[in-house]
C-alpha cells in the first residue's frame, strides 16, 4: 500500500502542539513566566545603562578632579618669625647665675631673660675703668690750665688729651663686656623652652627658644614638582586631629631653596628622603594653636 505525504511540520511545532492540547493550563502558566523573566531582564538592562551613564556623570565632576585642583601636603606649625633660639655670649661659653624667666612667660622686646655669672666681675671693671676716666679728665685740665700759662709744652697737653681718650675707649670696652653678661629678649613673644638653668653653661642648644606665638604660622612641606603651582595669596586650609575645626589662612612666603622633608607622616612607605620646598602659610586666626608649636598638620593648598 502506497501513502502520499501531503505536508509535515516541524518536529518542534507538533510535540509544542500536542504539549498544548494535552496541558492547556500548563502551558499558558509556562508562557507567563517566560513573559515575566523577559520583562524582568529588560527592566534590570534600563537600570544598569541608567546606573553606567550616572556613575560616567558621577566620576565627572567628583573627588579625582576636585583634588586635582589642591596640593596636599604634610606641614607643621610654628610662630610667625619662626623659633629664635637664643644662644651664649658671643665671648666664652658663659655660666647662668640667675634666670628671670619661667617657660610660659610673655616677655617683651629687651627684657632681661637672664644674667651670667661673670656679671659681678665686669661691673667691677667698669668702676674702676670710670674713675681711670675722672682722673685722667682731671689731668687734662691742669695740663691745659698750665700751657695757657706757658708753663708746659704742647707735648705734655697732648699726653693728658689721649689718656682722656684711651681711658674713655677702655670704659667703653668694658661697658660692653657687662652688657653681654645680661642675656634680653631679642623680640617680643612667648618662652617656649628653656635649656640651660642657673649653675649650667649655655650649650650647643642655646639658652632657651622663644617665638611670638600670637601669629602662628603653617609651614608647608610641598613636594618640588608642585611648587611651580604655589603662589602667594593662594588660599589653603590646615587640619589635624588635635583641632577642633580646620584653620584657614593663605600664602604668605615660598622659600628660595629646596631641602628634605622634615615632617614625616604616619604611611610606612611614604618617601622619607623627598626634595621639598618649605611654604610658610599665615593663618587668619592664631589664637586656637598659641600653645601648639610644632603640631604636625595636613595643609590643603589651592593651585
């Protein structure tokens, strides 16, 4: 017997088919997951194309370009002339007999800070050297008095006149040797630390350190390769953990030569031996770090 194949479907088409009227209910559910799993994927694709071009946007105007437009670096704080390390007579080590000063003390420009042991013996000096100056005054007037009379020869008035000289230069001399027995202030400001107490000699250190913390200033240690960036009147704002709240100030002096960093931070691969320019900031407000000298900060300083 001979059969002729008028059409055939595909395999696929007649088992979906036959699936279809054999499980109606299955298969309308089967279609409506299919419909949720590909709504489901459209609305994740719409949020991850919304959520790349907001984080294009994002990255656009947030913190890598806004840091860029500062320059970060480590800093320290001290007074405004600096720290004046206030050393020994410039004759002899000298020995401190009495001091004047505590550390704290505010003093001002020419007060006397200490006096040096040799002090009495230089007074001493000093007295007699005056009455070698009244006798020698003396003698030039009876020299005078005599040569008007014609009764001494010029050479005789001229010895009286240069003793007169001689002795005044010699109380001049000691004059001066006294005044380096008293150790004053060199400026107004604050006794930060004192180093040498009475009975002690003035060492390599200096007698005491003193500045005018009433202008504190910011020293900015910026790295050489941002220095060209820096210029005087650039705002910059000063942070540390011991303030309570940042200080701002701008830029004041940029040193002429570059040296090594000073201040080193807490990162243990943080280039210790860095080539640095010092930047000295001056502060708006000094009063919240008078007592701070030498407080290690992070200084911020617009380009």
């Amino acid at each position: 017997m001979n059969y002729k194949i008028i059409g055939s479907a595909p395999r696929s088409s007649f088992f979906t088919e036959r699936r279809q009227q054999r499980f109606p209910s299955r298969s309308a559910s089967r279609n409506r997951v299919g419909d949720s799993e590909a709504g489901y994927l459209s609305a994740v694709r719409a949020v991850l194309g919304l959520g790349l071009c907001l984080g294009s946007w994002a990255i656009a105007v947030t913190p890598a370009q806004a840091d860029e437009e500062k320059i970060s670096c480590l800093g320290r704080l001290e007074p405004g002339l600096g720290i004046v390390h206030l050393a020994s007579p410039s004759v002899g080590g000298g020995v401190i007999a009495s001091l004047h000063v505590s550390e704290g003390d505010w003093v001002d420009e020419g007060q006397l800070l200490a006096t040096l042991d040799d002090h009495a013996l230089r007074s001493a000096d000093v007295a007699r050297l005056q009455a070698e100056l009244s006798n020698a005054k003396r003698e030039e007037e009876r020299a005078q008095t005599i040569f008007k009379r014609s009764a001494a020869s010029a050479a005789t008035l001229d010895a009286a006149v240069l003793r007169v000289r001689v002795a005044e230069a010699n109380l001049a001399a000691a004059r001066a040797r006294l005044e380096l027995t008293q150790i004053r202030a060199p400026i107004q400001g604050q006794i930060l630390e004192i180093h040498t107490r009475p009975g002690e000699r003035v060492g390599e250190d200096g007698f005491l350190e003193m500045g005018d913390t009433k202008r504190m200033m910011a020293v900015a240690e910026v790295y050489e390769t941002d220095i060209g960036s820096v210029q005087q009147g650039k705002q910059a704002r000063v942070t540390s953990p011991a303030l309570e709240e940042p200080l701002t100030g701008s830029v004041d002096i940029i040193a002429l030569k570059i040296g090594r960093m000073d201040v080193l931070g807490t990162d243990p691969i943080a280039k210790t031996d860095a080539r640095v320019v010092e930047v000295r900031v001056k502060l708006d407000s000094s009063e919240a770090v008078e007592r701070l000298t030498n407080l290690q900060v992070e200084i911020e300083i617009d380009r």
